[in-house]
C-alpha cells in the first residue's frame, strides 16, 4: 500500500475545504468494526474522577481545534475508548451513535421518563434523535417544531404526537400557546432546545410549566436575552448540555435491541470521494443526515 494513500478531508479556513491525501498512521492492536468515542481526558481531573469527563478542560475531542479531525479513510485511536460493534449494526448506525449520544445525556439531564411531555424545539438530526430517545425513555406526549415543513413531516413519521411550523414573525409567547394547545392545555414537563437560536431559547422558557427543566443543547451566540423573572418565578431549571458522557454502551445496547432505529435519519449517501459534494448537498439543509461512506469497497447502506 502506498504511504500516502489516506484520503482526507481538511478544513484550512471558513468555506476552504479540501480533499488531499495524507499519510496512513500506524494501526493500533485490537483493530476490529469498533464505535469510537471521541471524548479521551488527557489527565484524570476531578471530572474524569466523577464521570464528567466532557467537562474536562483537558479532554481530547477528535473534532474541534487544536484536534484534528477524524474524518478521513483511516484513522487511529486508543483502544481503550473504542467499543466494538455487534454484528447486528451496522457501520451506518454506528456512524449514528455520536448524535444519539446527544440526545440520550440531554434527556437524561432534562430527567425524561414514563409519562413524561416533552417539547423539542428543531427537527434537524439532533432534534429528531431528541424525538427517538424520547420516545424510547417512555415519553407519552412528544410536540416538536421547526422551520422546515419536511423536517416536521419526518417528525410526524416518526412518531412526533403534534408538530407545527415557526412561522415569520411568531413571537416566543405563540409558540408557548401552540405548544399547549398540541398538548390539550397542558406544558411540557421538558422542553429540549436544539437550535440555539434566541427566539427559541425564550419559546423553551414559556412552553415548560412551572418546576419544569429546560435542557439547552443547541449551540448559538455567547449571549442571548431570556425571560429570567419568568424562570424566577416559575422555578423552571435550566440545564446545560456540552456533548455527552458515558453513553456509547447505552446507545450501542439500544441499535443492537433495535429499540431505536436510527436508519430513516439517513438520507443521502457519498462515496469519501464526493465530500465536497456532500457537504455542499448538507450546507442547503435539503437531508437530514449526510453520510460519507469512506470504504471504496462498501458503498451500501
């Protein structure tokens, strides 16, 4: 094989992305069909300590600067925060377990449960994983809402109980009202913010009924107005979200059981190849999730 056989593709700068080839690293022991777990401390902290190891100033996360990424034909990583796949996954819901790790620490966080009525603001992949995870803790009632009429008709297949559209010029108060009326006058119990958007984030707050949990996993400007006194008053908690920690046998468990099907979440497909491409198909928000298939070999579902 030669040495520089290692299709990559390398971020240089906002909107310069490039396919290169670059060297193959050297295997590790143990190499098998794996799901690799981004997160690594690189020290035992008091968060590794107390399994909180995402909040660990240390942590390796191999996605984010000064990190390099992983998205490239072969890639190395320590074996012991690799877990192996059954043979019942495949390599395309493998590729899924990131995202639904998502969604499993964010509704363990908001405290999901039998019952519970849970009020997911986006239906983009980590909304409609928020929609699943939900669904598979035992929620009764899911309301999810979006800009994309196509994303809440995905919402709706996949078993979302009332879903409306945020349309222009809708107030954080409307959609608080929508929401209540998808639940017959009742609030959620949680609602779970995936968009980071400020609009939203004010939606959350008066959607959630009082002693509710607010989970904030979407990412957006470093600050945002709120209604605080609302919050105050109502005593809802609000409860931050920063990627995941010890999920990865939890969501392999649940593909394996096929209690979660994350495969509808897939809708378009590029050879590694074709990333720019896929990228690009990605960026006009035409799919949900777009997967680049690194094995030459492999090209199928």
């Amino acid at each position: 094989m030669a040495q520089h056989e290692n299709l990559s593709v390398v971020l240089y700068d906002k909107n310069d992305l490039r396919l290169e080839k670059r060297p193959i690293p050297e295997p590790g022991p143990n190499g098998d069909r794996v799901a690799v777990e981004p997160g690594i401390p690189r020290e035992n902290d008091d968060y590794c300590r107390t399994g909180r190891y995402n909040l660990s100033p240390t942590i390796f996360f191999s996605a984010t600067p000064p990190d390099d990424g992983n998205l490239c034909r072969y890639n190395t990583h320590s074996a012991s925060y690799c877990y192996k796949l059954p043979e019942s996954v495949s390599f395309e819901e493998g590729a899924m377990i990131e995202p639904l790790s998502v969604a499993m620490h964010a509704c363990r966080r908001g405290g999901v449960t039998i019952g519970s009525k849970v009020f997911i603001l986006g239906a983009g992949p980590i909304g409609l994983v928020n929609l699943l995870v939900s669904k598979a803790m035992g929620a009764s009632q899911i309301v999810i809402c979006d800009l994309s009429l196509s994303r809440l008709e995905k919402a709706k297949q996949m078993g979302a109980s009332f879903t409306f559209a945020v349309e222009k010029n809708t107030s954080a108060k409307d959609m608080g009202q929508k929401v209540k009326q998808g639940l017959s006058g009742a609030m959620p119990d949680i609602s779970i913010e995936c968009t980071g958007v400020e609009l939203c984030l004010q939606a959350g707050v008066y959607a959630t009924k009082s002693g509710g949990v607010l989970v904030l996993v979407g990412m957006g400007k470093p600050s945002a107005n709120i209604p605080i006194l609302d919050v105050i008053i109502r005593e809802v908690d609000i409860r931050g979200v920063f990627r995941y920690c010890n999920t990865w046998p939890a969501a392999i468990d649940m593909l394996a059981s096929k209690r979660i099907d994350v495969k509808p979440l897939v809708t378009h497909r590029f050879p590694l190849e074709e990333a720019l491409e896929a990228f690009k198909k990605a960026k006009e928000g035409l799919g949900i999730k777009v997967m680049l298939k690194c094995d030459p070999n492999n090209q199928n579902p």
